[in-house]
C-alpha cells in the first residue's frame, strides 16, 4: 500500500477543512484528484507532503515523495543546472537512493534530469528566460529527483499552450510507469487521458471514489457530486 489514510481531519481555525478522509492507493496507481476551488484537494495534498500536519488521524505514506505545487516556486535568477544542483545537494541529506559522494556522481544525477524531462536545449538558460512550460519541465524535474515513490502534481498543465500541454501531460505519463502519482487538475479530459483511479472532494468530504474504467461519464459524475 502506498498511501493510507484513516479517520483524517484538519481544521484551520474554525473551518473544518477535511472532513473524516479514509482511503488506501496503492503503488502503481495514478490518482486524478477533482473539486471545485476550496473542496480541501491542495489542503490534502500539503498534509501528504508535510507542508502542514493534519489535526488528528492516521496517515502512512512513502518516505520519498516528489511534489509540483501550483505555483511552481523556482529560483528564476539560477540557471537550470545550478537550480537542479542546488536541489539534488540539498536531498542528498535525505535521500538513500541519491549518490552522495563525489561531484561528478551530482553532475551525472542533474543531467540524467534534464534528459528525462527534455530540457537539453534551456539546460544553459537562466530559468527567469524560460517560457511556461519549459519551466514546468524543470519543476517536474526538481520533483523526480531521488525517482520518489509518490509524485504528487498540483494543477501542473495550467496555462499552457496546446503544444506544452501534450508534451507535459507525456512526461507525467511516462513518469506515472513505475511510481505513484497524484494529480490534481480542473481539466477532465486529462484525467481521462491519464489517471487509472478518480477522486472527487467536495467540501472536505471524498464524494466519489472510483476506477476510471467504472465512470461512464466523467463530467455528470462530476457534476453530480460536487453540486450544492
């Protein structure tokens, strides 16, 4: 099992933001995470990723986790090297499956990144001189750093042009083969595309749970479950 979550709950002040969360995804599975604004998806995601601790419950996830937030929070005066360096010293300290020996093992580990992300030709560019979705790409790389065993991806599509959009949406494809990894996005067709498994939140509550194969249609169902 890769994640486990029992009887969760997180109040931020007096709002009860989650409410009662249980859930077990397995390894392999790819999660699509839906909700209208404000359901709870990125309070859940930040609780996953220990940005923020939940009020009481149970939960065991992977000890490595990779994780894109909404607003991809890159150093944009670093090169794209630098910044991918500077990342890959920086979890050395916690990750066992990271070479932490020698300067050159760093250099094979950065550019392994930039080729699997396809960031070859910006490699030697400033990130502040990037277009969107190559900076995505470097997030995404910043996030696989280690190859975690959970990625989580929050809105990592928005704002892209069509052509960004499918080369971004292939990489998570093909990063979703051998890992887990939840995304959560307002864009259904991706989901369709995608995932292997659908969540639906709305007001802090798991509405609907259920293998993509098993929806028939997407959008009633996710009409249906977050309508007030």
């Amino acid at each position: 099992m890769a994640i486990h979550i029992q009887h969760l709950n997180k109040f931020i002040g007096k709002q009860h933001v989650l409410k009662d969360i249980s859930l077990s995804i397995n390894e392999g599975e790819v999660i699509g995470l839906l909700g209208p604004n404000g359901a709870g998806k990125s309070t859940l995601m930040k609780i996953l990723v220990g940005v923020w601790y939940a009020t009481n419950g149970e939960i065991i996830v992977p000890e490595s986790i990779g994780f894109l937030p909404e607003q991809n929070p890159l150093y944009e005066d670093m090169y794209v090297r630098e910044y991918l360096r500077f990342f890959v010293e920086l979890r050395k300290q916690y990750y066992t499956t990271l070479p932490n020996t020698t300067p050159h093992c760093t250099t094979q580990v950065v550019e392994d990144l930039i080729n699997r992300v396809g960031l070859q030709c910006e490699a030697h560019k400033k990130i502040g001189q990037l277009s969107k979705g190559y900076r995505q790409r470097v997030g995404l790389a910043q996030a696989m750093i280690g190859d975690p065993d959970l990625l989580i991806l929050d809105e990592p599509t928005t704002g892209l042009d069509p052509n960004q959009l499918e080369d971004i949406r292939a990489l998570i494809r093909e990063m979703g083969k051998n890992r887990t990894v939840i995304l959560s996005t307002h864009i259904l067709q991706e989901v369709k595309q995608m995932c292997t498994r659908v969540l639906i939140i709305n007001h802090g509550e798991i509405k609907v749970d259920k293998p993509i194969c098993e929806i028939e249609d997407l959008e009633q169902t996710f009409r249906e479950a977050t309508q007030y």
